[in-house]
C-alpha cells in the first residue's frame, strides 16, 4: 500500500482552516465591478461605505405632536404651521407652537416635540401642554446615526439586504464589489449519472454537483460545470484542459488514495496536490494544491462528508479570497439532548435539530446520509476524545449560518 | 385626538403572529409550477418528495479494500476481481476475495468488507487478513438511507441547496413548487427620495424599498414596484388601482395615526384596515387588512422597526402562505453581556452580537438606526417588564436564520 495509507497524525480542522485562509490570502480576487444596489445582493464590497451626509441629515420629529421651545411650555401656544415629513420648515414664530409628523424636520427656534398624546387642543385652537417637557426630548439630532464621512460599512462586507438598505439610506445607487469568482465543479467517477436519466447497475445519481452549484451560486460565484469526469486518464487531461480560466477547481469525490483516481494523477501531472487527513467526521480526506497555477480542493465524494467540508472550510477559504474579514459561522452552547459514550479521535459533526431547546441528533449519522442534513437545523460539533451524557453543553453550528 | 391615540392594552407578539398565520391560512398561494433543480432554488415545495428508489440502490463498499465472506477471512485469499465505484460486479467466487473501492457495489456473495490498512497482501498476490472481521462491516446496506416509497421532503419544504441535493440523489430532474408570491411593494412620504438622486430640504432616502425587495426576493417573491407612493389622495388611488393582481400589498410607514396617512384613507375606501399596537420595540404600529381582497400589511418606516417587523411577522406570514410548516427563527440562550436596568412594556428586539460567547448590544438602539442591524449578528429578544444584569440568559435570534 502507499504512504498515503499509513495512519499518520490527523490535521485538526483549525489547523487546516488556517492554512486554507492563508492559501486564499495569497490568491485574492482584486478585479471590481460597480454594480446598481438591486444587482449587488449577496456580493462583496470591494472598497469602504463613506457617508456622504449626516443620518439623519437634519434634526426631525420622533413623534406625532408639536414641536417647541421648551421655555414656552408653561402657556398655551397658538399653532403657527403643520410640518408634515417631506417639507421645509419655516423658522418657528415667537411664542408659538408647531404641529409636526414623525420624521418631519424640526423648525428652527424650536428644541423639543411632545406627542400629541399629552396636550389639550383648546377651543381657540391652541395647545395646552399637560406634562413636564425636557429639552431635547423627541428629537433626533442631526448626524444621531451617521456622521458625513464616517465608515459605515468595511471593504469585504457581504452585501445582504439590510447592507443594502442601508447604502439606500446613504443615498448610494451604485457600489463597487469584488467580481464573481468562477468555480469550476467536477465530479468524478463512472457510478454518477445525473437526475433524469436512468440508473444502470452499479450507479447512483449525482447529489453533489447540484447540491455545491445551488450554493456556489448562493455565496455568489459562477458556476462552470465541469461534469462528470471520465474514469479514464486522458479525457480527464482534455476536460481539464477546458478549465485554465476559473478561480478555483473544485472537486468532490475520486482525488483520494484509490487506485482509480485519475483526477489525482491528472492533477499532480501539472500541479501540485496535497493529500490532507483531517481529524474531521464526516470528511476525512481533502485534497488542496493547484494544477497549471489555478487553486484545486478536492472533497470527499459521501454526500455529508462533502456538506460539512465545503461549509466548514471551502466556503470559508472563497469568501476570504474576496476580501471578507467574518468567514465563520457563530457558534451556540446549548444542552445535548442525547448521550455520545463513544471518544473518536476526529472532531464529529452531527446533524442535529433544536428541539425544546435541546440538541438531539438524526438516527444515521452515516456520511453518505444526506437526509440527514435536510431533516437538521444545525451541527453539533463533538471535540475529539469526548464523551456526552444528556444536558451536557454541545456547541451548535445552525446551517442558515453557513447557507447565507 | 382620535381613538387610535388612546393607550389601549397593547397586542402580545405571539398573538399578532398567531393571527397573521390564520389570515395566511385563510389565503394559500396554491397554484404550482414544475421546475428544473437548478431553478427551483429559494421555491417551497407543493408536494411530498417520495423516493422512486432505494437509496443507496445495492449494497456497497464503504472503504477501499477487500470484499470478502466473513467465513473465509481466517486464510489468506486470492484476489477474483477488482470492482470500482460504478461497475457491475460478478458474483463473488468461492474461497476469494475482492478487490474493492468505495462506493463500488458489493458482489453477490460477499458479506463484509476489510479496509486496506487492515490486509498484507502475500508475494503470491493473496491477501491475508490482519484484524478480526465483522459480517456486514464497512457495508453499506441496500436501502440504509431511504427506502423506494418513503417521503423524504414533505410539502412545504423550502428549498436549498441541501433539499436540492437530497432530490437529485433521488434521481428528480424536476419538482412541482408553488408559484412565486407576488408582492406589490410601496412606500409612503413625500419626504422619500431614490438612492443616486439628490435630496431637497426635509428630504431623505429611501432606504425599506431595497431593503425589503432584496429580501422578498430571497424569500422567492417576484416584487412588483409601487413607488413612492404620493402624499395626495387622488393619486394615491390610482397607483393602488393599478396593483389589483398582487398576492399581498406591503407598504412601510405612514399607514399610522398622521393626518396626513393617505394611503390609509384609500385602503379603507375599498377595504378594512385594522391598526394594530404591538407589544414590540422597535415596530409598536402595524396594519393589517385587505383592499379589493388583497391582502394588505403596513409595517412601520423607521428602518430597524420595518427590519424587526417583517423579519419576526411578515416573513412567517408570507412562507405559511406558500405552506411552509417551519417559519419562525430558531432562537438560543447566550448570557448578556449587557445590562438591562428598565423594564418595558413592550417586547424589545435589540440588535446584538456575540462576543466572547457574550451577547453586547449596539450603543443606539433606535428606530431610526438601520446601521445597527448591519453590525449586528442577531436580535436579542428582552421580554416585557424583565430586567437583566450581565451573567443573565437571553433569547438570541440569529439574522441568519431570518434573511435565508
């Protein structure tokens, strides 16, 4: 057997999460594109968010009622305008009140607003005041928010629509964003047929290309479709001929210690690839290096070892190539709601559901069980050498975390 | 002052969320289309998912090694056949072994598989076997997945990439989905002006229109534009009128108490319209009814208010109308690394992070802030008339969980 076969100490996942962050620093997409806010969801913003105004840009109502000079408060005052939102304000009267709507500017002369709620309107129209009024009180400052100038959202920011809405606010119609990386996906292995067609003896339908193409497409990639590789040396050489201008090449299944792996052979023919062992369950071998200068990763073919490889790390190295700071998912300390008797000596990934604050965990936990994903919320994360009993605190991973 | 300035008891959030589930309920979206997978990410399902195959289809190897009889395994065997992921194997000849690969079907005959780290393959080509051997170890039964005829997706499941990669394993080139929701989205104020146009004295940008489209959007709705809606009844009316066709009509502020709410007085020209006061901070007035049998819900302007609201409300709403089961967030305990020193009468949703495992807020919490829903991670729910010192379990939302 090969050197690859021998059990050599595993690669803990922090470790190799590490050195895939440091990989994708060294190979980051520069090229920009400015793009119109409804064409930038889910991109990354390629330079700083300045405010180019103060939020809010002038001091404004935060109720319906009057606006005043808190001084004037002690008598009942005429009502010299109505400021609804939208308008601009006349400076307000001497010893006069204004009738005002929420986010309408404040007049000048004014300091404060009380709500409409707590002032008698009297039969000659004017305005009693009822209670005790601060100045101040029910205005927003100008520049409360945001000041002109400030950062308000970093270079490698994730464009979501609350970052989106929030540019809107700034008044900004464009942005300046990293391009798509272009993923090429392969699969390998003569047993996969896609969905549609009929299975012959020996085979199974490819879960994996549409499972990665659904998400590439969500972390904002291109996707070209490499298909599904021949097991045959060289047409595998010409389908990757066909890939040079892509970011990354991805692979899931075959690039492994078999002695069928002709992706693998192809790969090392022009390239560079490393076999790494990770003490990762489901996912053990990942294979990282590159072939003719563009980066390779390939996982693990199992449909579960490829979800939990590509969410824990492949997704986090493609984000940080575009520049993002934030590539991990947040984590939660919640109660097991299960007993785990038996210490591995890979960290295990469970799929697992909350349910009465609990995390209990699908039956299967078998690598190639995709149902199992489907039916979780979340990873439970089990440390290597560790046993659980019931109540013991787990740490959770839910899946929107790494599927946004 | 009007009734709807009185303080009545205000409406609990559950309870809201209660009856705009029914009123969903009472207005299923049924109408479906069929769809290729890689069109139907972000779709719900309209009907149960039910495996037309065992999965996995045979019996297979869930190593690289050597397919053998149990019985036989106390001799060195010779090899017969060498069986890769994909192939048909023969039956296994008596008194051999198999060369095997995982993922490659198990030939009829064998029972158990040995992984290749565990054999010494001898000069003459046989392999002994090092390790005592379990039958039905490292198989892969026939079926262990899903059996032909389960259900794997029930109806009304939203589909990810996950869900997606589930039914092409199964073999489904296409799923029936329901139609996408249409939703007319309009703003209310003069006050309101578009990203990239300059603003006019009292004026500001309109910030809930991307906002919220970009999230309909990944929530599968087709938004149909309604502007800016004029602060003018007449014109008010006939830009409604043009919205007959749309599944729900969602406007954000002015459908309130002003004077100056025309959108409020048209809707209820031809329809009803319900204020309701929510037990909620930021959002307290939301509105609810329908025009001309539309559906109708107003959310409150001010940005992290518009946020709150349709994220806990408005969101469940629309997915119980295409029939999801699951549509409220999932929430953990984290303890605060805040204070909280006075009690509210209304639920608060502060826009918090983790930090240390910690949940900190943002310094201003105000409606107005949308900046503080992009440094945030999630929401931490603060219940009514609770006070909270550091140390103390919160209910935190993670923004995830509501932007997929």
């Amino acid at each position: 057997m090969s050197g690859c076969c021998d059990k050599p100490g595993l690669l803990p996942v922090e470790t190799a999460l590490e050195r895939l962050l440091a990989l994708a620093e060294s190979a980051p997409i520069r090229e920009t594109e400015r793009l119109p806010l409804a064409s930038a969801e889910g991109r990354v913003l390629a330079e700083p968010l300045v405010a180019g105004l103060d939020l809010p840009p002038w001091p404004n109502s935060a109720m319906d009622g009057y606006a005043l000079r808190q001084a004037d408060a002690g008598e009942p005052l005429p009502v010299s305008q109505c400021i609804f939102a939208g308008q601009a304000p006349e400076p307000l009267q001497a010893d006069t009140c204004a009738r005002i709507f929420t986010g309408a500017p404040l007049p000048a002369g004014a300091d404060c607003v009380e709500m409409q709620e707590n002032v008698e309107v009297l039969a000659d129209g004017r305005v009693r005041f009822l209670e005790a009024i601060r100045a101040g009180q029910h205005v927003r400052p100008q520049g409360q928010e945001t000041r002109r100038g400030e950062t308000v959202l970093d270079a490698g920011t994730r464009l979501g629509p609350i970052e989106l809405g929030l540019a809107a606010s700034l008044g900004a119609a464009e942005l300046t964003v990293r391009r798509r990386p272009r993923v090429a996906l392969l699969s390998t292995g003569d047993e996969l047929v896609e969905p549609g067609q009929s299975l012959g003896p020996g085979q199974i339908y490819n879960s994996n290309r549409r499972l990665l193409a659904s998400w590439l497409q969500r972390l904002g990639c291109e996707v070209v479709d490499g298909g599904i590789l021949p097991d045959d040396l060289d047409r595998t050489r010409v389908c990757l001929g066909e890939l040079a201008d892509v970011d990354l090449l991805l692979s899931t299944g075959g690039v492994s210690v078999g002695e069928a792996d002709f992706l693998g052979q192809v790969l090392r023919e022009a390239g560079e690839l490393a076999l790494w062992k990770l003490a990762i369950k489901p996912g053990k071998p990942l294979t990282c290096g590159h072939y003719r200068g563009v980066p390779v990763i390939g996982l693990p073919g199992n449909p579960a070892s490829t979800l939990v490889t590509f969410a824990l790390l492949t997704r986090p190295y493609l984000l940080r190539r575009l520049g993002c700071a934030e590539v991990t998912p947040l984590r939660f300390s919640v109660p097991a709601g299960f007993t785990w008797t038996k210490p591995g000596n890979r960290r295990e990934y469970l799929r697992a559901r909350l349910e009465n604050g609990r995390a209990v965990i699908y039956a299967n936990q078998s690598s190639g069980v995709l149902r199992s994903v489907a039916w979780a919320d979340g990873l439970v994360e089990v440390r290597e050498g560790t046993t659980l009993a019931e109540g013991d605190a787990v740490t959770f991973i839910p899946l929107s975390e790494v599927l946004v």
